[in-house]
C-alpha cells in the first residue's frame, strides 16, 4: 500500500487552508482523490461515511459493514474474544440466510464454518477479499457516477472558484 495517509493529510491541510469554515474539512482535491481508487476512499474518514452512507440508500450496506468488522476483527489479541467475535461475524455475515448475508461462494462460506472453531486474524480474509472486490468492481464505481458524488464534487469546485 502506497502512502497515502500522508497524501490526504497534505490534501486536508491544503484544504483548511484555501476553503471556508462551513464545509466540514472537505475539499475538491480530496473528494476527486476518491475517484483514483476504492482504497484511497476508504482511507478518507469522510470518503468512508459518505461511501457508507451511499450503500445505505441502495440497501446494499453490507458489504462494508462485513469489511470494516473484518478489519477490526484482525486487530483483537485475545483468543477468546477473537473465538466469540469470530462466532458472531459468521452468524450476522457469513452463515445461510444470515441477517446481513454476504454474497460469497460455498466454497469460502465452506472454510469459513469449517475453522471457525478455530479462529484466526485470517479466519475472514477469503470473504473479505471477495468482498472488496465486489465493492471495487460494482458499487465503487455506482458511488463515483451517483448523485451523491457528483454533487460533492460540484459543490467543493464551486468552493475553489470563490
């Protein structure tokens, strides 16, 4: 992964610096950095919650909701948390006719139930790679042509003309 933590806080300040108080830390060179890739919105707090709050409205949130558990879950150190919360992301996410079911093949929904008895850091990275993919390759690019974005993007331009 390219630095691009450091790429948006050059952006963020830049931003502070050049636009008005009322909007919120955002800025055109920001938001357009969205555009480049799924990683670098999901890197953005903001780019994170809008993108959020886009799969919302299109009852498509899942998705997300499954990756950001996945991305704490690797984080726990005890095993017996990562055994409980391992139980649960299965039953919400991964198990047939889950409440938040997400859309993976048998044959990860497979390995997954098989060593959940046994959890890991890496117990969902199989799912969490089908995930992202399925993001990447459909509602990312449903977010960038969506009314959402493009009102962002129109509103932080004008910003930049002032």
């Amino acid at each position: 992964m390219e630095n691009k933590r450091g790429g948006n806080l050059k952006f963020r300040l830049h931003c502070r610096s050049s636009q008005p108080e009322n909007t919120d830390g955002l800025c055109f060179e920001e938001i357009s950095q969205w555009s480049h890739s799924l990683e670098r919105l999901l890197s953005s707090k903001y780019g994170m919650k809008i993108f959020q709050a886009f799969l919302k409205s299109e009852f498509s949130d899942e998705n997300i909701e499954f990756w950001l558990v996945c991305e704490d879950y690797r984080k726990i150190k005890s095993s017996f948390r990562m055994s409980s919360r391992a139980k649960k992301i299965f039953k919400r996410y991964i198990q047939a006719e889950a409440p938040r079911e997400i859309n993976i093949d048998h044959k990860t929904r497979d390995l997954i139930r098989r060593n959940i008895n046994a959890a890991t850091p890496q117990c969902f990275s199989d799912a969490q790679r089908i995930v992202y993919g399925l993001m990447e390759r459909d509602s990312y690019p449903r977010f960038l042509r969506s009314d959402i974005y493009q009102a962002l993007m129109d509103s932080t331009s004008d910003l930049e003309k002032m």
